[in-house]
C-alpha cells in the first residue's frame, strides 16, 4: 500500500532511490596505497609542483582534483570519495536523459542501476581520471543526441567541446571525437544534404 500511495517510493522510483543510495554506502570502504595515494598526492601538490602541474596527460582531472583539495581538503580521503559519489549522481542523471526516449522508466532505472553496480565495481571509489572520462563522455553523447534530435547547433557545439577537452581528462580519449561518425550515419539514414553533414560537422568540430 505505501509503494502505491507514495508519490517518491514507489515501484518505478525504486531503482532510482537504490542508485541515489548505493554509492554513498561506497564511500566508507578503506583505501589502497597505490592508485588512491598517487592521485590524491598529485591533487595536493598541483598548484605547488611545475611538475605535476605539467602533467598534460592528466591535466583537467588533476584541476579538478586541486580546485576540490582547496575548497573540501579538510575532508581528507572521504571528501574526494564524496566528489566521486557527485560525478556518478550527475553520470547517472545524463544517461538517464539519454535513454528517456528510448525505454519506460521502470525498465530503464533497473537498467542503469545494474550498471551502476558493475561500472562502481571495476573503477574504484575515489574521484580520478576514470570518473571525469565518464563524465565528459556522457556529457558529449547527451548533448550529441540531444543536437540530432532538436537539430539544434549549440548542442552540436557543447557536444563537440567536452569530447574535445575530455582529452585533457586522459589523453586516450581523443577516441571520443569519433562519436562525430554519428553525425554523418544520422545524415544519411534521414537523406539529409551533404553541406548540411559537413555545417553540422564544422559546428561539432
């Protein structure tokens, strides 16, 4: 009866509440003396070493990271798993609005929360690298689709810019402007003309 009468817990918000609540449960596991110290070290040190502040390979994940350090270091280990916990939330929230259109959502909130579960499974509980390209990443598709389907430039453009600084998340991720290919299957399954693929590409690019 309070599944039904409850506007927030019921049967379709269920899997939502779950992945709201599961990767803060997350946040409490200890730390490992390799990966963590590294990066959390590099946050610290970014703005008093040229050093890693040259690092280009990691460069906006280590920004991130120091900007955070200054504002929440007094959180310690805890504050950059909480940061962490931010960036699955909004990872969360965008493929949800990517896949909207496409599934119910009752199928669609048990669909991402079983992936919430193997993707927070396999690339840690701290925020790093791993977390920012699949930020950036989801951001670009979102804003990607969201250009196809409202033919709307700008989102081409917003699209276009986090794909392309995601590169500065980790340096493999020059990949991602790959995602452009969408652009141009759309083009040619709707018959659209070719100027009209190469302004779209061009406002993407």
């Amino acid at each position: 009866m309070f599944l039904t009468q409850n506007k927030i817990i019921n049967k379709e918000n269920i899997p939502y509440l779950l992945s709201f609540i599961y990767p803060l449960l997350l946040i409490w596991q200890g730390l490992d003396v390799t990966d963590t110290g590294f990066f959390l070290s590099n946050y610290q040190l970014f703005f008093e070493d040229n050093q890693i502040a040259s690092v280009y390979i990691t460069w906006l994940t280590n920004v991130i990271g120091a900007i955070w350090w200054n504002w929440f270091g007094n959180l310690g280990v805890i504050g950059f798993k909480l940061l962490w916990v931010f960036m699955i939330w909004i990872c969360f929230y965008l493929t949800y609005r990517l896949f909207k259109p496409y599934s119910s959502k009752y199928v669609l909130g048990w669909v991402l929360f079983i992936t919430l579960l193997v993707a927070t499974n396999r690339s840690g509980n701290w925020f790093n690298y791993n977390t920012m390209t699949s930020l950036l990443y989801i951001a670009g598709a979102w804003t990607l689709m969201e250009g196809i389907r409202q033919d709307s430039r700008t989102f081409l453009m917003m699209s276009g810019f986090l794909l392309g600084i995601s590169v500065f998340a980790r340096l493999p991720n020059i990949l991602g402007i790959s995602l452009a290919a969408i652009i141009v299957i759309h083009g040619i399954i709707t018959n659209r003309s070719f100027q009209t693929m190469i302004n779209d590409l061009l406002f993407f690019s």
